[in-house]
C-alpha cells in the first residue's frame, strides 16, 4: 500500500508564499507521475499542477506564474511552491500519486489533505 504525507498548509496574508510537501512511501517501483489537486468550499475539485517522471509539467491557467511543481525522484517527494498567493487560492490541496509497485500492481493514492487559508 502507498502512503501520502501533505504538509506545509497555514494561513497567510494575500501576496504571501507557502510551500507544500508530499511524501510517498510503501513499496513503490516508480512513481509515473504526481500532482496537486483542490478543492475550495462549495466548488468542485480541480487539478492544480502536475509532475511526470522525467518532469515535464502542467499548470491549471489560474497558477501560472505563481506556482511551481517539482518533485525528488530519490525521496519519492512533490513539493508546491506558492508565490502571489490570492483568497481564491484558499482550498484543501491533496496530492496525487500514480505508478507501479515492485509486485507490478499499479496504484493510485491520495493524501488526506492540508489546508490553505489566504486572508485578504
């Protein structure tokens, strides 16, 4: 079984920056690609950024040169980091992760969520 770990949620002012972190462990082969997804109250869940393997990205156009996605292979670890923060950026942000296990079973796991409060 795959564990996530989010950290890094708080409260900040608008303008400010948080960093979020997602740790993935149990028996992983490799991990294809990971992502951040959110959710504000009351709207749906929508898919923040992504990371694959060999690093190519995508944005939500929302966050586009606001935030950046980047993961270490090694520590099987994404990492978001979040600059010009704005109030429609408040949500839950929950990571994602996809790939195989040594046993050559596939996942799909996500974390329990880690909250993002930007006050105006």
């Amino acid at each position: 079984q795959v564990q996530l770990v989010e950290s890094g949620g708080g409260l900040v002012q608008a303008g400010g920056s948080l960093r979020l972190s997602c740790a993935a462990s149990g028996s992983i082969f490799s991990i294809n690609a990971m992502g951040w997804y959110r959710q504000a109250p009351e709207k749906q869940r929508e898919l923040v950024a992504i990371v694959t393997s060999g690093s190519s990205t995508n944005y939500t156009d929302s966050v586009k040169g606001r935030f950046t996605i980047s993961r270490d292979n090694a520590k099987n670890t994404m990492y978001l980091q979040m600059n010009s923060l704005k109030p429609e950026d408040t949500a839950v942000y929950y990571c994602n992760a996809r790939g195989f296990l040594y046993d050559h079973r596939s996942f799909d796991s996500w974390g329990q969520g880690t909250q993002v409060t930007v006050s105006s």
